[in-house]
C-alpha cells in the first residue's frame, strides 16, 4: 500500500500508544463521554485565509459530525486588534491569544502564552493536535511531554520541519544550529507526526521522527464539484465572462513562495498569440499578515503593464465559485505539502497547470486520469507553453459537464475517517471508550 492509502505508525514498541512518557505509563482516560478529547492549535485561523488553516476547520467539522471526537477549544495566535478573541467558530470554541501582529517578538508571545493556555486546561484533552511543526510544534511537543499528554504534529507544508532547524557554517552558527538540531529531535521524538506524503514522511524520517502517520489532505466532494453547462454559463456571465472568453485562476496566499511573479510574466507573454486575446486571468487571495507579501509587486506589475484582463478578486472561503466559473487553473508554487486548492480545482474538474515540485507529481501519479501538466518551477516560459497547450485543449472541448478525476482518498470523508481511526488507536491504552465507528459521509456537517 503507498502513502495516502493508510496510515502507518512506526516504532509502536517504542512509545505505548496513550503515552508521552518515557516510562510508558499511560495517564488516566478524563473523558466521560465516550469520545476522544482533541484539542486543536494553528498559528492562523479563520478569517485568516490559507491553506492550512482552511483544511484544518474542514477537518474539524468532519470530526465533530463523525460523533467519535470531542474538541473542547482551538488555540490560535491573537494576529489582529480587530479579530476576537474568543468566539465560537462551527460550534468550537476559538480562542486567540498572545500579542496581537506578525513580528518576532509577537510570535514568541503567542508561544509562551500558548504554553501557558494549555498548561491551564491540560485536564480538558486527551490529545494536542498541533497543525503545524517547527518552533510552534516543539511548544506544543514540550507541554505534551510534561503534561503526559498524546501530541500529533502535523507537517502543513514539506520543507518546514528541516528548514525551521536549519544548519550553518561558523562557530556561532554551528553552535546555534546544533542547539536546534536537539530541540528539533525533541519536538519530533515525543509526538507523532503526520506526513502528507511521500516527500514529508522522507523529512520526518530524515529528522529522527519515531512515529511517522502518512495523511493526506482532504476535499469535501459534496461542495466542489462542477456545474453543468447552463449553470455554468449562469454563473460565468454573473462574474462578467462571456461563453467566448477563457478564464485562467490562481487561488492562494499572494507571497512570492507561491510564484506570483513568475505566473505575471507567463500571462504577459500570452499576448503575443493573437488567438489568445480574449484570455483572462483571475488572481483570488490575499498578501494580508502574510511575510514576503506580494501585493506590491502586484500592484506595481499593474500599473507598469496595465491589463484589463488581470482581475483580483476577494477572497473567498469556500472558493467553490471561482472553481465552477474557470477554465483552468494555475498553480506555480515552489513549496507546498499537499495544496487543498489544486485538490479543490479537480474535485471541480479543471485542468491543471502545476510546478514540478515533489506534491505536484505525486498528486499526478496517484490520480493517473486527471489532466495535469507540470513545469519546470520557477520557468516563466514553460509556464507559458503549458498554459498554451491547456488553453488549446480547452477550446476545443465540447461544452457539457467537467469530468472528474480524482482519487477517493483525498477525499474529505476518507481523510477523516483515518484521524478518528488514528485518535482511536492512540487512546487505545487511555482507558477511554470510543464510539463505534459511523459513516460521516453521511452526517450533516454543521
């Protein structure tokens, strides 16, 4: 079975299921419901738009309806004065905390205040599902294995676990980087952490994980899907797109990782085949709170080579609409884990035009119908030519519903399901009495 299809925990013998502590002794089970107690931290959350933190309120809506998990809160960073600070979010309680903005000195607010915060309600949980790794992930690591809590990091983007504890030359620097070579052992020896594929489960491995889960991310195919030919029509006509125009879509964070300058520069060089004029390209996102922020060069791209044809729109979560109205969907990321929009654009149907980075191929191979083109990332002109050859293909379809190609197990209802199984497993030596497992494809997601 390749990773995606199941999940494998390693080394069990080495650290009892239940159990943070070396001794191996299981702390009592606190849940009186029969449900496994989660409690969930993300840096960013909701409103806060990306990848991440839209997969991780998905997720947490399928665990609530599967009837197996129990979330008592979501901790997340205090990032704006205008946000609050305790709401409840599709029925989970979020609390924000720390200072508020995106500084280094906010950043370390938010850990210590997060250390404390779940310090103070470690009685409430069973497990500390922490989606992300790094420096956040050693917080929540450290409070884990003093609170002899389960804790399961989740690697959101390939490339954060090793690139957080990174080496260098120098004395200063050797000194510095062994330091964090030992915390980086720590964070991922004393939890179990969840790769999204082949490529993260290799760096985990590579940074001395003990239990390494093989997850991917999930869709909800209930709510991507395409649109027959009327409706789409409708809905292309009520974004200003008439039946001869073609609509190109980029959907992410505006930041220079996800190759906003590169994609730019392929969209100019359209303009030089005449049977491409009547091509637009919709930009949906935002560089807001985000470091390496885009929106300059954006805007200063714009002004220097105005195009009416260059549309950014708000953005929206769920995204489903601007998926439904386009024609293909474009995607030039130099980093990614396993990117919930290019899964949203082929639950939709869309053809794809990917960088070659290691999720994207591995997204190609596990969903061999699908129509995926990849390039050379960082190659503004191979992302033309794939553009192109795309474009080609979709003028020349026929107009009726977009067919789908992609594989159940990236599938909400399948990703899911193998977290409950994960969280069941865990708790197994907790004493805590699990429901039987129900079909959640078939609960209402509130």
């Amino acid at each position: 079975m390749g990773t995606g299809e199941h999940f494998l925990v390693k080394n069990q013998s080495r650290i009892p299921p239940g159990s943070n502590s070396p001794s191996g002794k299981a702390s009592p089970a606190k849940g009186l419901t029969g449900k496994v107690r989660v409690a969930v931290v993300i840096p960013r959350y909701y409103p806060i738009f990306g990848g991440a933190e839209t997969q991780c309120r998905l997720l947490n809506k399928y665990l609530l309806a599967s009837g197996e998990v129990e979330i008592p809160f979501l901790a997340t960073h205090y990032l704006e004065k205008t946000l609050t600070k305790v709401e409840y979010v599709d029925g989970i309680c979020v609390h924000r905390i720390g200072r508020p903005g995106i500084s280094r000195w906010a950043s370390y607010g938010f850990l210590l205040s997060l250390f404390l915060f779940l310090w103070r309600r470690r009685r409430t949980f069973d497990i500390v599902h922490c989606h992300a790794t790094g420096v956040c992930g050693l917080t929540v690591s450290l409070l884990g294995k003093l609170t002899r809590k389960i804790v399961v990091l989740k690697i959101s983007s390939n490339g954060e676990l090793l690139t957080g504890f990174a080496k260098r030359t120098g004395l200063k620097q050797m000194i510095t980087a062994r330091i964090k070579t030992v915390l980086a052992g720590i964070t991922v020896k004393t939890a179990y952490i969840v790769a999204l594929n082949e490529e993260g489960l290799t760096e985990a491995q590579q940074a001395g994980a003990r239990n390494v889960v093989t997850i991917p991310n999930g869709v909800d195919s209930r709510e991507y899907y395409p649109l027959p030919p009327d409706r789409r029509k409708l809905l292309r006509q009520a974004y200003g797109f008439g039946v001869y125009e073609t609509v190109l879509l980029f959907v992410g964070r505006f930041t220079r990782s996800k190759g906003m300058e590169i994609l730019l520069d392929a969209f100019q060089s359209l303009k030089k085949d005449a049977k491409l004029d009547n091509v637009h390209l919709c930009l949906a996102g935002s560089g807001t709170l985000q470091q390496e922020a885009s929106d300059e060069l954006l805007s200063e791209r714009r002004k220097k080579d105005y195009d009416e044809r260059i549309h950014v729109l708000e953005p929206k979560i769920p995204a489903v609409e601007y998926y439904q109205m386009a024609d293909v969907f474009v995607f030039p990321s130099r980093r990614e884990g396993l990117p919930n929009v290019v899964l949203e654009a082929l639950a939709c149907g869309l053809p794809c035009v990917l960088s070659d980075i290691s999720p994207h191929l591995e997204l190609a191979a596990k969903n061999p119908l699908a129509d995926i083109r990849t390039f050379s990332s960082g190659s503004a002109d191979e992302l033309g030519c794939c553009i192109r050859e795309a474009l080609k293909d979709v003028m020349n379809r026929p107009q009726k519903t977009l067919p789908v190609h992609l594989e159940n197990q990236f599938t909400m209802e399948d990703v899911s399901g193998k977290y409950v199984a994960l969280y069941r497993h865990l708790t197994a030596g907790w004493g805590i009495q699990v429901r039987s497992k129900n079909n959640i494809a078939d609960k209402k997601i509130c």
